[in-house]
C-alpha cells in the first residue's frame, strides 16, 4: 500500500468516540486490520492498528496507540519507523520489517506470536535480510476477530496502567478529602522470615554531568593535557578544542604534536618566551576554589628547547601564582630545572594566604626559550583520605555517608560508548597518568581518566564497598548514531567476531587478573603493585553489558564473554542485563539469556513515575526463588520538571520497603545518576548536585541514606490493619481503603551483628498516621534511635527523634508519623 493511504486511513479512524470501539457481537468472526504509522512527531510514534467490517469505515485501537517503536539510533533525530511491512507466517507468527530513515540503508526486523508481544529489533542492509517466508505480507490484513480483540485488551491494560502511573500527590487533596487522620497497626511475625542480601545498597558512579572530571576527581585545572578535542561535544562548539580554558598574555599560545610525553597525549603546549615575561592563566571548572591555610600541590612537565636555530637558550623560573579576578595574590610558588629536549616533571607547594571561590593560574615564564608544557596539575593537598592524585573530600565523605555496599562504574552509558571507537577500555585509565588514552564522553564533554580503574578500585576499598566493575558486551550503546550506513560498528553491530572479538575478550579476563592477580607471577597484577596496591582488590563480580538492546549482535557476543569467563573465573559472578526498561521485548529476551546460561544476575533499570512506584509494591513478589537475581542497577521516580522532592524521595521508599521483602531475590540496587555538577546537568534528577564550594544532597539522598545506613540480613513479615479516623467535616466522603492503604508501606529488618531490629514506616499520605508496631516475639526491647524524614510537596525536614517521639510499651513501638514522612526506629531486644 502507498503511504499517502497510510495518511488518509489514521484520519477517517478519527471519527471513533472511544479508545478501544466495541465490536459487535453479530458480527462475522473475521475483520479487517490495518497496521500503519503516521508522520506526526516525525514517524517517532510507532506502529499502529485499526479495525474495520467493511474496510470502508475504519475505527483506532487506541488513539495511535504504539504497538512497537523504533529502537534504532539516537534518541531526537532517529527512532523512526517509516514504511512498515507486515507478514503473517502460515504457521500465524507476524514479522515486522520497516525503514529506520530515508537515507539510511539498514531496514528493522523482528517478530510477534500475536502483534503485542515483540522480539528485540535487530537491523539489517537488503543484501542480508531474511527472506520471507510463504505468508501474507503487506499492511491490510482479513483476521479473525480473536486478533483484534487480543489488540484491544492490550490497549486498555496499558490504559489501565497509564491512568495508576499518573497518580500524583498534588491530587491528594482531593483523592483524600475528608480524611483527618489514620490509626495503623502492623503486627511483625518471626516466622517465614528471609534472610536477604547483605549488599543491598550500593550506589552507581557514572561520568554524566561532569561528575569526574570537574567534580569526584580534586584535580582543579581544567584542560589540563590541551587534549580538548571539538569531537568531545560533536563540533558544537567552536571554543572547544586543545586551548580550551587557557589563555596568554605576552605571547601566543601554539598546540603541538611533535616528541610528545606520551603517544596517549599526544597534544602539548609551547609558549616562545623571547626576553620578556609570558603568563599562561587556566581558569578551572567555574574558577579554581581557593580556602586560607590550605595547601595545594602544583606539577607541570616541561621541556625547554632553544629559539629558531640558536644553540642555547636561557631559562629563569617558572612562577606559579593562585590570583582572584583583582589579581590578588593567594598563594604563590617557584619552579626551576628542566633540561634542553627531555620532558621533566617539576614540582612545588601552595599555601594560600586568603579566601576565594573562583581564583584563576597564572604560570609566568621568562628568558630566551621555547617552552613545551603538558600534564599542568593543581590538587588539593586534603583529598578524600589524603590520597595524591585523589578525590574531593566533601563528594567522597558524602558519598561514604549512604554506606554503600558496592560501587558499580564506569557506566551507565559511558561503559559501552557511542560507537565502538568510544568504548570505555580499562586498560587506558591505568599507569602513570601521562600514559592514560582520554576519550570523548558520551555526554558530550572529555574525560582525561584521571579517576580510572585504579582510583575507583581504591576508592571501593576506601568505602568497605565491593566493585562492580561494568565493560561492554562488544557492543555500543544502543541510543549510537556514528558511522556510515552498512557500517558493522554502528549500533546494529559489534566488535567483529574473529581475532578482535578475542582480544576483546582476552581485556575482560585481563581486569580480573589486573585486580586479583599475583604480581609475581602476572604481568597485569604488577601493574597494580606498581601503582602502589600490592595486595589483591578481592574483586567478586564483574558487570557484561549495560541496558543493551538485546539483538543478535548482543547475544553472541555476551555468550563469548560470558562463556570465558566463567570458564576462566568460575568464582566471579557475571552481571548480566536486560535492557533499559522493566517490560518490552529487551526485558523479556534478557531474561530469556539469562535463565538459558544461568546467569548469577542481571542489572534492571527503570525510571518510573510516583505513581508506578505506588501501584507496583509487589513488582518482585512474583520473581522466581533461587534462580538469577536482580541488580536494580540505575531507578528513580520522576515527575514533570525532573524535581526531587518529597513525592519523589517517598515513592523510592516504598519501592525499597518492597525490595526489602524480596531482598533473598533483589541482591543489590544503587539509585541513578549519582552526581550533577551545577549548571552542566545532563540529566535530573540526580542525587547529589555540587559547584565548586558546595553540595546540594537532595531529599531523594535523605532516603538512601536512612535506608543504607539502617540495613540487615533478615527480613520479617508483617500484617497490616489501617483504621480511618472519623471525618472532620460531617458528611465528608470516605477515601478508598485501597488508595489509602497501597501508600503505607514498612519494613522489618535484623541487623545480626548490632543485634537491632530496625523498622521502617511510610506514611506517603497528607495526613498524621499514629502507628503501633507489635513484636509479639520480644519482651520489652529498649529505643536505640528513630529518625524522621518529613516535608511537604515542597518543604523538607530531616531530623533525628527525640526520645520522646517513640514510646515502648511491652513489646510494642508507638509512634505518629508526620504526613509525607519515612520514620526508621531502631530497637534492641
């Protein structure tokens, strides 16, 4: 069929008055069905069907209602899906094939039992794509009534859904009017319990909103390598490139690729200083903080040659000063020495003598030279436990204070890269940081490693957190648009299978040996002893694949590695994953792998409105015992705006009071992103924002703060009776029970080495709630500590109880819970 007749059909469907029209029930058993796509939002908006008796008069199942979307290419620019293809096998079975673009040569593929459930999308040049077999093919089809009514069904269940995730807690007013206050009883049973996971809380370091370079990582020159590349944000800004953040007086500053430090970095600076002062300035990230007394350590490498063709040169000392926008001095220092042609690192210290938020550097050269600068580096002497090349204290200590138990990095999307070219390879963010191969970040700025594997690996000791190290599956980040069409390195393809799928493989068994390894006897394990970790990191598990789209390509390469792994490493468990959403076809044929090879784990990801949250307590109720677990890899509750409020905090608490009670079948969860810096967010919300001088925890860190901190081994069972205190105003309605109760959430923990039972209550309602907590199977237990987490929708408080906030009564635990409020009590038997 012509598309100008896909055009025309969508508009006379609507006419229809309903989602989903009836269909009559004298009807005949067969109909017509229509599958097609529109060019509204520019074909993002996915495969479509309508119904009709006459194939005249046609009615929508579901107002566009998409049935698949495209998954190929970026987000914004592709996704598309044009000219769609259906063919129905003899055997019933539907297979899908549509464009992704116009000028694009690759067509999509995949296939449906019944037109609601579909495999995972793979993508293919004409030369390649599999034949069809016999069947019907085309866009309009003569069905029986049973395939559209099966169509229909899912239009309304997804409704259904969308109507629950919408809930939102500026409607309690109303959802809730009449409602003064409640009476909660919740009896804890020390029978059936659970003994659960001991890691369950852990957080995900990504480098998205520059929360390495210019934020974790306490280097304070930016640009400091002049490798800014335009590449680094896609030629989207003509002042980005090798000079960037760099400015001269005296003299101009030149870019230089000859004898470089090392062929990682091969871009350094020359300044031609001929008899008169010539002062380089860098200007940091938003300007360089500067505190009275504190003392920095400053680091150039240096080369001096003679001018043009004179065979001598002469060179003074390089002075190294820290000024405000004034030019006041606040701190200051001096370098001498280096050698004509030799690279030489110098060194000196800084004490600041006064106070500024954004300071700049000045290097200020003299003499007759020409002087070749690389690696120009200022750190703060008081790094995150007085490490060199270290982390910021106030970030690090932060993120020590949610007490993680594991630290998944690099990514998140910057593990597997945009294209193949930008896969994150562990191997170049190790050794001496002159000899680390920066790279292009996903999210469009650079990334000089500098926090590389050996950092994140001593940063996890550091926590008492294990790594969760995560590479690539050989394949780029599904959302990739580089290359040409029929490129195998673009998103619809891999590493080539062959000797460089094996060199790959052999990188992922060389991070095991690198962290575990003996350094008398492994090459890659004396690299870590020279870099100062003689002793092994004890690394348990390593992450394959991040949110992939589960193709082919995926699937092959994931057996590679998975398959050498364990044959190599049958101690370390794999993480596996199962696309970026908790349903849809990337989730089902993850599982589908997983469960095939028997995978440890596999790393779910889903970001969700309060609402989900609420209507969806028992979302891992039902997953199977004793098989693969879960690694709730990268959540969070979002509403419009992106906020993190209230609303959203307490919709991820009750998330985590239900992942508590399936905790034997959730091993781990880190919420996501973790970092922003102020006014370069990639992403919101996150959990920690930050500037130069400070952080912002948000109300969303306040909850995995009180549930890291407030964790055990052993979970207990709970019933729960919620009573509805009479209405303040006569003749107010009633709320549903249901609604009510589906926003009171609690958790019973044991913590086996304190011996303290810890209780966790939600009250996601906007109203008191007085809760009595019944431990039938203790005596008379004694108050450790409660603290509340309360607010309004746009308020927030966090404070620890008073004694009096809790009462002990026997063997039960009174409290009133604020309205919008996660209460955790601890108690000891």
């Amino acid at each position: 069929m012509k598309r100008s007749l896909l055009f025309l059909l969508p508009l006379c469907a609507a006419t229809a008055s309903a989602d989903v029209l009836p269909i009559p029930a004298s009807q005949a058993d067969s109909l017509w069905l229509h599958a097609y796509t529109t060019p509204r939002d520019d074909y993002h908006t996915g495969l479509h069907f309508q119904w009709s008796l006459d194939s005249i008069n046609w009615f929508n199942i579901g107002y566009e209602h998409a049935f698949v979307k495209s998954d190929y290419g970026n987000w914004g620019s592709q996704k598309r899906m044009l000219n769609p293809r259906l063919t129905r096998l003899n055997d019933g079975t539907w297979q899908l094939r549509f464009d992704v673009g116009e000028r694009d040569l690759h067509t999509a593929f995949c296939t449906s039992p019944d037109l609601v459930h579909w495999t995972a999308q793979d993508y293919y040049l004409a030369e390649d794509l599999p034949k069809a077999p016999n069947g019907q093919e085309g866009t309009v089809f003569y069905v029986e009534q049973s395939v559209v009514q099966k169509l229909q069904a899912e239009v309304l269940r997804a409704n259904a859904a969308a109507a629950q995730n919408a809930e939102r807690a500026i409607d309690d007013p109303t959802r809730f009017n009449g409602l003064s206050g409640l009476n909660t009883h919740i009896v804890i049973s020390d029978q059936q319990t659970r003994q659960i996971s001991d890691k369950l809380m852990g957080i995900f370091f990504e480098d998205i909103s520059y929360s390495a370079d210019g934020g974790l990582y306490a280097e304070m020159i930016q640009n400091r390598d002049f490798e800014y590349t335009p590449l680094d944000q896609r030629d989207r800004d003509a002042s980005w490139n090798a000079t960037k953040c760099w400015t001269t007086r005296g003299a101009d500053l030149h870019i230089d690729t000859t004898n470089p430090l090392h062929p990682n970095n091969p871009h350094h600076a020359v300044l031609r200083v001929k008899g008169q002062e010539v002062t380089l300035c860098n200007e940091g990230w938003d300007g360089i903080p500067v505190r009275t007394g504190a003392r920095y350590n400053f680091s150039i490498q240096l080369r001096p040659e003679a001018l043009d063709n004179m065979t001598r040169m002469q060179t003074k000392a390089i002075n190294v000063t820290l000024r405000d926008k004034d030019g006041n001095i606040l701190a200051q220092g001096r370098l001498s020495g280096g050698k004509k042609g030799q690279w030489k690192q110098l060194k000196c210290q800084l004490k600041a003598t006064g106070d500024c938020d954004a300071a700049h550097l000045e290097l200020s050269l003299d003499g007759q030279a020409e002087y070749h600068l690389d690696m120009i580096s200022l750190f703060p002497q008081d790094t995150y436990k007085n490490r060199p090349n270290g982390l910021r204290r106030d970030l690090a200590e932060a993120l020590e204070a949610l007490h993680p138990r594991f630290v998944r990095f690099p990514g998140g999307c910057v593990a597997h890269g945009d294209g193949l070219d930008n896969l994150y390879r562990w191997k170049n963010t190790i050794g001496p940081l002159e000899a680390r191969k920066p790279n292009w970040n996903l999210w469009r700025y650079h990334q000089t490693v500098g926090l590389g594997y050996y950092e994140y690996f001593q940063f996890c000791e550091d926590l008492g957190a294990e790594p969760l190290p995560v590479l690539a599956a050989g394949v780029p980040c599904q959302n990739s648009c580089v290359g040409e069409p029929g490129n195998e390195y673009g998103q619809q393809g891999g590493i080539p299978l062959g000797p460089e799928m094996d060199e790959y493989i052999q990188d992922v068994l060389d991070l095991v040996e690198w962290a575990n390894g003996d350094p008398k006897t492994s090459r890659w394990a004396k690299m870590r002893a020279d870099a100062g970790h003689p002793k092994p990191f004890n690394l348990k598990m390593i992450g394959i694949g991040n949110e992939d789209l589960i193709s082919r390509a995926f699937e092959e390469r994931f057996r590679l590695i998975y398959d050498a792994v364990r044959a190599r490493y049958p101690e370390i468990e794999v993480v596996g994953t199962v696309g970026p959403f908790y349903e849809g076809s990337d989730y089902e044929q993850g599982w589908r792998i997983a469960r095939e090879l028997n995978v440890a784990t596999v790393d779910e990801h889903y970001y969700n409105t309060p609402g989900w949250f609420i209507n969806n307590q028992h979302f891992y109720d039902s997953y199977q015992r004793g098989g693969t677990k879960v690694y709730l890899g990268e959540y969070a509750a979002h509403i419009p705006g992106r906020a993190n409020n209230i609303e959203t905090a307490l919709a991820e608490a009750l998330h985590l009071c239900n992942v508590e009670r399936n905790g034997d079948v959730v091993e781990m969860t880190s919420y996501a992103p973790l970092l922003a810096r102020k006014g370069y967010t990639r992403w919101n919300p996150d959990l920690i924002y930050f500037d130069g001088t400070s952080l912002s925890p948000t109300t969303g860190y306040e909850v995995q703060r009180l549930f890291g901190v407030h964790t055990g081994t052993t979970w207990y069972p709970a019933l729960t009776q919620v009573d509805f205190a009479k209405p303040t105003e006569r003749n107010a309605p009633r709320p549903s029970t249901f609604d009510v109760e589906k926003r009171i959430a609690s958790s019973c923990l044991r913590d086996e080495v304190s011996g303290d039972y810890i209780l966790k209550v939600v009250n996601y309602l906007p109203v008191p709630n007085a809760v009595t907590l019944s431990l039938p199977f203790l005596s008379a237990p004694t108050l450790v500590s409660a603290e509340h987490l309360t607010g309004s929708l746009d308020a927030l408080e966090v404070k620890t109880a008073p004694k009096d906030d809790v009462t002990l009564s026997g063997s039960d635990v009174k409290v009133t819970l604020a309205p919008y409020s996660l209460t955790v009590i601890r108690i000891h038997p």
